[in-house]
C-alpha cells in the first residue's frame, strides 16, 4: 500500500447537533473532495437506562436515531459534539473554505474548525491484539483511530461510497 | 440567599404533576411513615425538644425523599453552591449536599413537595437549563443542543418545537411518566446572562481576566497567610521558644 499524505480537519459547533442537521451537514460535506474517513464524536446515549430504580427501562432518546448518509443508514450512538474528517493533503484549503460556507449556511450559531491531527496515526496493542488474536478477524488498518479499543468496529464504523 | 427576598413566580404547576415527577409516590397516594406521629410517642425528657418545634412532615412521622437538580454551567438561575446557601437560609429541617454539577435537597415527604413547588415555579428554575434528575445527571458542563436544552442521556424533558414549551415525559430517575408535564417555556437567554449566579467567560485566557486572576490570588494568599499562620501563630511559637519575655 502507498503511503498517502492525509490531515484531519476538527468541525467543532458551538451546540450539540440534532440528528437532522448531522445528516444534512455529513451529506454536503462528502461531496467535497479529498474526503477519506469522518469520524463523529459526542456524548454516548445508552439505549438502557443503567442505574438508579428506573434501571433496565429503555431510554428512546430522540437524538439515537438512523440517518442516512448518501443511501446508508447509520445508527448514531452519540449526540453529536464534534466532527473529525480526514481528507488529503493537497485538498486541505479547498476543503477547509467550502466547510466554513457550508456551516454558515446550515447552522444558527457559532463553530470553530481546525486543522490538526485528532486521529491516531500509530497501531496500539489493542489493535494488534484485535488482530492477533482473531478478536476481529480482518481489522482494516485505515481503521486504527476510528474504533475505540473496546467495541467491536462492525458496530461503530459504516462503509460508505467505494 | 437572602430569607427576606420574595422569589419572583413565573409558572404555576399542579401539585399532582410535581408528585409526580418527583417519583416518590403515586399521586392521590397517602405518605408513607417511618414512625409513629410525634404526639403518639414517648420520650424521655429533653430540652432541645421542647425549644425546637419539629416541620409538619416530622410531626407526622412521614419519610424522608428527595428532590435533585443539575444546573449547567451555560447560565442556570441557580447553581449547587448557591442553592446549598440558599437552602440552609430559606428552609427548616433540610439535608443538601453539593457537588459540582448537581445539588439535592433531603427533607420529610410532606414538606419536600412544598419546597419543590417554590423551587420549580420561581425563577429560580428554568426549564431548559436547570434539570430535574434523580439518577444520570451527567450534563451540567456539556455545550447545549440547538434548541438550547441541556444534556440529558435519559431525556427526561423533551422541547417542543410547535409550542416553544419543555415538558417531562419521565419522573426524576427516568421512569416513562402517563401523562407529559409540561413545565413551561425556557427563559430568555439574555435574561439568564444577567440573574445567572455563575461567573465565567468563554474563550478568554486566564491572565487576560482580570477579574478572575484577582480572585485567584486572593484565593492564594488568604490560603497561604492562613497554612502558615502568620500572625495568629506567632504569639504562640514565641512563647514555646521562650521568646516572649
């Protein structure tokens, strides 16, 4: 495999995002180009409430629903905070000025966007041990970073375009 | 903080509803004792209980219950070192504990759906910023959501977009209630920039606030004087040395 020079660009609102304006934002923002994997980050919202007398009645949280992006359907588990994309170097500035009209024009409020790197870059023991050990069988690496060492990534991470 | 101050009632709710989103007990159910009303019974004879007339609900020997808010940090009325002073001021026989996204207050049954009445129809509640939580009150110093509620992982309260109004759908721990409680519509934002009781500023870097870097160090040398004693020890470390004569 080549080598490809990547860099993450952090979408960070100033409010949590409603499902309907994640789809919406996701959906405008594949279109650009150089766009290589999204990462969408938030506060998790169990499907079960965990504790307290009212434990083990399901939570039907308004914001843990399907969206579709580009034709496939994908659970959000989190309310949305922060939006991570990867994209290619060479499209860096293109992407970052048609990001910044594109939230102006779907949100209400403020938002910072910044260029960095927010993904892990490097293999840990606990993707080679997912690996190693057959836990998952085929790990993809260009998923190293995406998936949080505990959770299955068939669950967290959806495959969309080619 | 001030007992004196009349709190201004912005919102009327049913005493039924706020039973039941207290959780407690059914409404129309009678209250639960731990003991025998106080006449009924026999003590030996004390002083301090002659001196202090007991609240209603220890009268009647009802339980003790509670009621739990989350404030968050995005400009709620209220939040849990004010509202623990406030208690303490305004209530008798209260038990409140503060931490720092959330404050309860412990009191007998009969009083608490009183005192939560006061607590949820002034201004010292609003319906979007300030949460009514018994379990998983994680929230407080999260951004808002578009409509500017406060995060809730169980959402208890949901906004209406139609009407403007947040109602509770589920009971302070989070479980589903029959009937939604609608609980008003969130107050103005602006509005909430000035009552708020919470001092910050967002995006401002600690030594370009004045203000904060003087309460800071303040908060340092009070600390510092006070560990080391200067001034209230050295009479005393004289004396020890012999040093005082």
């Amino acid at each position: 495999m080549e080598p490809i020079k990547a860099i993450d660009v952090r979408i960070f609102p100033h409010r949590r995002l409603k499902p309907g304006t994640t789809e919406k934002l996701l959906n405008e923002l594949l279109d650009l180009e150089g766009v290589l994997k999204f990462l969408v980050n938030g506060e998790s919202l169990p499907k079960v409430v965990g504790y307290g007398p009212a434990r083990g009645t399901r939570v039907n949280h308004p914001d843990r629903k399907i969206i579709t992006v580009k034709g496939k359907e994908v659970e959000l588990l989190v309310s949305v905070g922060d939006i991570i994309v990867t994209i290619r170097h060479e499209n860096l500035e293109e992407f970052v000025e048609k990001t910044k009209a594109i939230l102006e024009e779907t949100l209400n409020f403020g938002f910072d966007v910044r260029v960095g790197i927010f993904t892990r870059t490097k293999t840990t023991v606990s993707d080679k041990l997912k690996v190693a050990y057959g836990i998952e069988e085929d790990f993809d690496p260009n998923l190293i970073g995406l998936v949080d060492p505990k959770t299955n990534s068939k669950e967290t991470v959806k495959l969309i375009g080619d | 903080m001030d007992p004196d101050f009349e709190m201004k009632k912005i919102r009327s709710i049913n005493d039924e509803d706020i039973v039941s989103v207290l959780g407690h007990r059914n409404p129309g159910e009678s209250y639960k004792s731990v003991h025998p009303p106080l006449d009924e019974m026999d003590f030996e004879e004390d002083m301090m209980k002659e001196l202090v007339e007991p609240i209603p609900g220890a009268k009647e020997g009802g339980r003790t219950r509670y009621i739990q808010f989350a404030d968050s940090m995005y400009n709620a009325p209220a939040h849990p070192y004010d509202r623990a002073r406030t208690y303490m001021s305004r209530f008798r026989g209260v038990d409140t504990g503060t931490l720092s996204g959330r404050q309860v207050i412990e009191i007998r049954e009969l009083d608490l759906e009183k005192i939560s009445k006061e607590l949820l129809e002034t201004e010292f509640f609003d319906p979007a910023k300030t949460g009514l939580r018994g379990a998983t009150v994680h929230g407080h110093s999260l951004r808002l959501d578009e409509n500017g509620l406060m995060f809730d992982a169980l959402q208890r309260y949901v906004y209406n977009e139609e009407t403007g109004m947040v109602s509770y759908v589920k009971d302070q721990v989070g479980r589903p209630l029959d009937t939604p409680v609608e609980v008003g519509e969130p107050l103005d934002e602006e509005h909430l920039k000035e009552i708020t009781t919470i001092y910050r500023s967002d995006n401002v870097g600690m030594r370009e606030d004045k203000e904060a870097i003087e309460a800071v160090l303040t908060i340092h040398k009070a600390r510092t004087d006070g560990g080391f004693g200067l001034g209230v020890f050295k009479n005393d470390l004289k004396a020890k040395l012999g040093d005082d004569k």
